[in-house]
C-alpha cells in the first residue's frame, strides 16, 4: 500500500502537474491554447492560468461520463476533494480537511448554504439533481473576500444548464441511468429550444433505488433503499448587450434513512447499544425537498463597464424527519418538522480601466425565515402533544446577512506579474426565542460584524509556467444552528449559546500551474501537459468547539469559541497527451495509431493534516491521503473513449477523541484500500451517446472514513441520452 502511494506522489509532484484537463474540461485543440475559462474564482470570466486559486472544473462530458449516484458523486476522483457518505443517499464533500458549513456551495453563484447549515457532513448537496448540472466549479481554499461567509475549506460553484442564445434549434429527449449496486433506476425526460432572442429547457428525473449492496463480505446493506424525483427549468431572452435568465428547480427524496443510527451495518457495532440492532427503531427522513429559483438579468455593455448583473433568489429548504428511539421510549415517534425560506438579492459590476486595474465591486443581501414544529406521537393510540422544547430551531427565527465587496486586479510588465486584492465587510443578525426551551434561557437577538481581506499574485516567466501566491483571511459567523439550535448531538444534548464570535481563518497558499498547448494543431489530444501543486497552510482561531457544562441540574454541551487549530497539505495533479513525445521516435504527433485518436495518462495526489493545538490532537473527520490514477484513450476524435482508473486511500490514522464514541469510525485506524475502475463511452452524433463506469471491479469490502455505510461492491453504471 505504501509503495502505491509513493508512486502517487511521485508521479504527481515530479510533473508539478494537473489533472485539471481530465477535470476541467477540454481546452480547445488549436496550436497555441492556452488555457480554460473559470468564472468562480474572480467572479466573472477569466484564464485559469491567470488566476491564483487551486480550482478544479466538472465540465459537462465529465458529468455525464462519471453520472452516478447524486451531485456529490459526481466530484469523486476530484483533486481535493474527498467524499463522505452518512446515508446512501446523502453524500458530503470534504475540501482541505472541512466540510459542512465551513464549505460554501453555490448554485450560479447564489448561496446555496443558510442559517441552518450543521458543522460536520450534511446532505444539502444532495439536493441538487444532476441532470440540471452544466458544470462544477470547485475553489480550494478560502474565498470569503467574494463569497463571504462559510468559504473557509472552499467554494463549489454548482452551474446549472441555460438556454443558448444562437441560431434556431430545437431538441428534446430521454436519458437513463441503472447501477448495478443499488438496483438504482432513473429515467429522465427534457425538451430545449433556442433562438437568437428567445431559449428555454426544461427536464424531469425520477430515480428509484433499492438497497446498497457492499463488496465482498458486506452483502445487502439495510435501511439504504429511497426514492427521488425532480423538475427544472430555464428560460430566458436576449436583446443586444441584455440578457434576463430564469431559473426554477424542485428536487425531493422520499423514505430516506440516517443509516448509521438504524442498522447494525456500522463501522465500529461494539458501540450499539443494543447488539445486532442499531442504536434508533426509526430516523427517516420522510422528505427532503429543495425549491430553488433564480432571475439574473446581464448588461455587458463592452465599454470600461464590462459586466453587471443582479440576481434575485429564492430557496426553500423542508425537511420532515421522523425518529423513534429503542427502550423505553420506543412507544413514542417524534415527528420534526422544518423549512427555512431563504429571500437573496445580489448585484455585481466589473469595471476594467486597464493593466492597472480591472475592479470588481459587488453587494449581496439574504434573509432566512425559519419554521419549526415537533410533534410527539403515541404509536399505540395515536394521541398528539407538540414538544416545543424540542424544536430544531424557534419557531419563527429569522437570520439576516449583508455583504459588500471590492477586488482589483493589475497586470504588470506584460502579464509577467498578476496582482489580486481585495477587502469585504459582512453583518449579521440572528434573531430567535430561545426561552421556548426554558425560562432560564434569553432570547437570542445578536449582531455580528467582519471584515475579511486576501491578497494573491501570480508570477508567469512564460506563458505556459505560472507561480501563485494566495493569503487571504477566512471566516465563519456563527449561524442558527450554532447559536439557536436545542438538539441531540455526540457530544450530548446541546443548548443554544448567544455569545459566540465568527471563527477566524488565516491562510497561506502557494502554488505551480502548467499548461502546454498540442503542438500540432491535427491533433486530437486536447493538450500536450497541464497540471499544478499546491502548498497549503491555514491557522485558526475561535473555532466554535463542544463544551460539557450543567444546566438545569442536568450534564449538556454547548458551543463555546475555545478551539485552535492548524491545516496543511499539499495537492497535485498532472495530465500529459503523448503528442510532442511521439515525435521523439519517429511517429506522427497528430495521432497514436489513427487519424482523430489520443493517448493520455492522468494522476492526482492529496494530502491533508490537521492539528487540535488546544487538545494537541488530530482534527476530527481529516480524510486520509487520497488519489485517482488513470490512462485514457480516446478515437475518432473522442467519440470513443476507455479509461482504466484506480482509487488510493491510505490509512486513516487522525483520529480525534470525538470518533471513539460514533459508530462510523473503525475502532483503531481505518485501513486504506485500492479501488480498480473503467470508464467507457461512445459519442456517435450529438443526437445519442453511452457511458459505462464500471466502480470496485474487484468487488472488494471497504469503508470511507467517517460514512455510515460501506462502500458498493462491483458495481455497473450505465447511462446514455437520445435526443430527436
């Protein structure tokens, strides 16, 4: 195990490298390419090459080649990002050791995080359906200078699909999907038509799945079956310089289980309470559902005001979660029910003066507006008692949040030297009854205030090289699941605190970005190299930790800002096509054996520490070492494609204090295991293609730190579309 990660990282740091081509999408083809544009890390369009962040892109053909699961899935073999799974059917990515409300998600550069966002793994990125996925954009490492808040570990940018604004044409379709490991079948419907002036798609999912089967000796995992459905919709007009964009989606899962606290499937079963049995008779989600819609009008003028847009949102997040306990409680069902509303008004402008200064200046405004209510039900006669000291949250809670931001960038000595900075200031006001819970208690109503800078520069002695540089300063503020919420935890039962403070991040990042152009224009490699390394380091203080105090006579926990910690790592990636290096033995650099085919070998490498510097312990759920390795062959100019892979995960040996007592951590260190994998597909015409993503061809058993169940065996995954 420990020579196949030496390999890893070999491969990867000797080529200072990235995957970012297999990630990224395909820049184009022509002699002299330079690169791909990003909009997340600036805000608006530019280079990767020029920008400094560690950022990684799911293009579309990569969303439909690795289509499997949900949204989370689909940034598995992503550089830095590692994939945790609670329950089947939820999945949350760690980036640079955090996850949870300490990652951000956007969707179309609205926020997708609120008030209610959980520390620790959450399943909200779950709630986006795939199929209504254009692209994925992924910043490592803090961004809260444009995006505020919760943009400690990273950004994900969630792009979904809009109309095109081009010649009349009209489409529409099915897709489907089956994976072999959970039976899961999904059928989906869309219809598109675009012009010039006017465009609009729309599309609906179904997925019905069964229980996850695990390799090797684990068998059927119970409690893991569920159902999901969705809607989306786009549609939009275009008039010169003007473009108004609308966007709508509904995504909803039905009889979803919180598997580790239900099945004797567990990691570590020496610690249920009951042998064979889990710890709950019942946690079912009975429904989550996510609303979303977004209206963005454009003004692109092309003048020194280059871009301006406002965004107007609306989210609405609902969960019913129905618990049953085991004991003597277990006649009891609580029904908890919850929806947040979240109202959202952005507008941003870019301005370029110049070298000297392409400025972006933006404001952003959200309000969330929070219903609770629990119910405790008699299973045997049915009777009612609401049980308002257990609500998730106050009733009628409400959580404000403002932000207005300035970034420039300057370009000096020919590009030679990129400059970035940039400065936010945020306020935030919670407002919540918390004397519901008990007359000792006050009520919450709170203010917070920050001011958040980052500086970056890029270094490019040519044009294929460049060095970056980010320090930027990250923070959290305390959100209403911290300050507000009265709920049961590992820790134990957990009071609401109204004196908490942001946490407050400090961060250095430095880094390598490569990218050499096909030399041959004919040739249908997409690029001759592209890759990066990046060191990273990030200190942090007034971290938001579990603190055993008393109240009411009895043992509780609450949330106190006695943390400090530090993370740091390095990722790298690299993507070489034999194009140039067929010429050094006397083959043609266009092709490999045929006119149109390509041969490229991909690798990427994480590593991550983290470091409790008040406890002198390791970080809790900091993933082990993590790496994907593939060679790729593609044909008739990528209308076929194969591609063997391979996932390394090391041993996980950071083990906090808090995973002794949770059942989804082994008991010692968790072993590290090698997945095999192939990848295939077949583009004929852009009427129709297939994909198959064969996962564990070994079927071998194996257990993602920190997930509630284990891993799938073999699993077949196929999908394709017909559109007419």
């Amino acid at each position: 195990m420990r020579t196949s990660f030496a390999a890893a990282a070999l491969l990867c740091l000797l080529g200072a490298a990235s995957l970012a081509g297999q990630e990224s999408g395909e820049p184009a083809k022509d002699s002299g390419s330079t690169d791909i544009t990003v909009v997340t890390p600036a805000g608006s369009e530019s280079e990767r090459m020029k920008t400094p962040d560690a950022v990684s892109v799911v293009d579309e053909r990569k969303i439909e080649e690795r289509m499997s699961g949900q949204a989370p899935d689909l940034l598995e073999g992503v550089t830095g990002v590692f994939g945790q799974h609670t329950a089947h059917g939820q999945g949350s990515p760690f980036i640079r050791g955090l996850t949870g409300n300490q990652v951000l998600t956007l969707v179309d550069g609205v926020r997708f995080n609120n008030s209610t966002f959980r520390f620790g793994p959450n399943q909200y990125l779950s709630s986006i359906d795939p199929y209504s996925i254009a692209r994925i954009e992924v910043i490592r490492g803090p961004a809260s200078v444009l995006y505020g808040s919760d943009a400690q570990g990273g950004v994900i940018n969630v792009i979904l699909k809009k109309p095109r604004f081009e010649d009349f044409d009209y489409s529409f379709g099915a897709r489907g999907r089956f994976e072999s490991a959970s039976m899961r079948r999904t059928a989906n419907l869309f219809g598109e038509v675009n012009s010039v002036n006017l465009g609009g798609l729309v599309n609906a999912t179904y997925s019905d799945i069964d229980e996850l089967v695990g390799g090797n000796s684990i068998g059927r995992q119970p409690f893991t079956a569920y159902e999901e459905w969705g809607v989306y919709g786009s549609f939009g007009a275009a008039f010169g310089s003007h473009q108004i964009v609308g966007t709508y989606s509904h995504f909803q899962q039905n009889d979803l289980e919180r598997t580790d606290k239900v099945s004797p499937l567990v990691a570590n079963p020496d610690l249920l309470k009951t042998p064979g049995l889990g710890d709950e008779i019942r946690r079912r989600f009975v429904y989550q559902i996510d609303d979303m819609a977004i209206v963005r009008w454009t003004w692109q003028p092309d003048d020194v005001l280059e871009q301006l847009f406002v965004d107007v949102s609306y989210h609405k997040q609902q969960e019913y979660l129905q618990r049953i306990n085991r004991g003597s409680s277990s006649n009891t069902r609580r029904d908890i029910n919850y929806n947040v509303h979240t109202f959202g008004l952005n507008a941003q402008a870019v301005l370029n003066f110049g070298w000297f200064s392409r400025l972006t200046v933006g404001a952003e405004a959200y309000h969330d507006v929070i219903h609770s209510r629990s119910v405790d039900v008699n299973r045997t006669t049915g009777a009612h008692k609401n049980h308002d000291g257990r609500l998730p949250f106050p009733d009628w809670s409400g959580y404000s949040t403002f932000g207005a931001y300035v970034q420039n960038e300057m370009q000096i000595a020919d590009e030679l030297l990129l400059l970035r900075y940039g400065l936010r200031y945020s306020v935030f006001r919670a407002i919540a009854d918390t004397d519901v819970y008990s007359d000792t208690l006050d009520g919450l109503n709170e203010t917070y205030a920050d001011l958040t800078g980052a500086f970056a520069m890029v270094v490019r002695p040519m044009e294929q090289l460049s060095i970056t540089l980010n320090l930027a300063k990250g923070f959290r503020a305390p959100n209403m699941d911290d300050l507000a919420a009265s709920k049961g935890t590992g820790r134990g039962e957990q009071i609401p605190n109204p004196g908490l403070d942001p946490e407050v991040q400090y961060s250095a990042d430095l880094g390598l970005k490569a990218f050499i152009a096909t030399v041959s224009a004919d040739s249908a490699a997409p690029y001759e190299l592209t890759g990066s390394v990046n060191f990273f380091f990030s200190y942090y203080e007034d971290l938001m930790v579990s603190v055993p105090t008393v109240f009411g006579g009895e043992d509780v926990v609450q949330l106190r800002n006695d943390g400090r910690a530090r993370i740091f790592g390095v990722e790298a990636e690299v993507g070489f096509y034999l194009s140039e290096a067929l010429g050094w033995v006397g083959l043609p650099t266009d092709h490999l054996f045929f006119e149109g085919d390509a041969l490229g070998v991909h690798a990427n490498f994480t590593w991550t520490r983290g470091d409790d510097l008040k406890g002198d312990v390791p970080v809790h759920r900091i993933p082990p070492v993590f790496s994907e390795i593939s060679v790729r062959y593609e044909a008739m100019w990528g209308q076929v494609y194969i591609e063997p892979y391979m996932n390394i995960v090391g041993r996980q040996d950071q083990y906090a204090p808090a995973a002794k007592g949770d059942v989804r951590f082994t008991p010692h260190d968790a072993p590290g295991y090698t997945l095999f994998g192939l990848r295939a597909g077949w583009y004929p015409s852009r009427h129709v293609h297939f994909n198959l993503n064969v996962q564990n061809l070994g079927n071998r058993s194996y257990h993602p730190t920190g997930s509630g169940t284990f891993g799938p065996g073999t699993n077949v995954v196929l999908s394709g579309e017909i559109r007419w």
